[in-house]
C-alpha cells in the first residue's frame, strides 16, 4: 500500500519538476547570438567577423 502511495506522489509531481529542471537549463545557456549578414547571394558575414583580426596581409 506504502507504495503505491508512493509510486502516486511520484507521477503527481513529475511534471512541475520536469519544468523546474527545463526552466534552470535554459537560464544556464548563452544568450543567442543574432545570425549572420547575408552581403550577396555567395557572402555572409558573422557579426563576430573583425577583418583587422584575420586580414593576412598584415
């Protein structure tokens, strides 16, 4: 009997901790980062693209 009363108070909190678990892991990811810039039909650009740091000429 103890536990089947048991095995009830399980499935009857399940889903609250299921969405307190789901709520925590998504305040622990990095923020989104926008997408990228489409220049033309054959160039985008990443918003993190810095053209001094990976210009090879220098």
């Amino acid at each position: 009997m103890q536990r089947e009363i048991q095995r009830r108070k399980f499935h009857a909190t399940l889903p609250q901790k299921l969405d307190k678990a789901e709520e925590d892991w998504h305040a622990t990811q990095p923020p989104m980062t926008p997408p990228p810039v489409r220049l033309d039909d054959l160039h985008i650009r990443a918003h993190w693209f810095d053209e001094q740091d990976t210009d090879p000429t220098d």
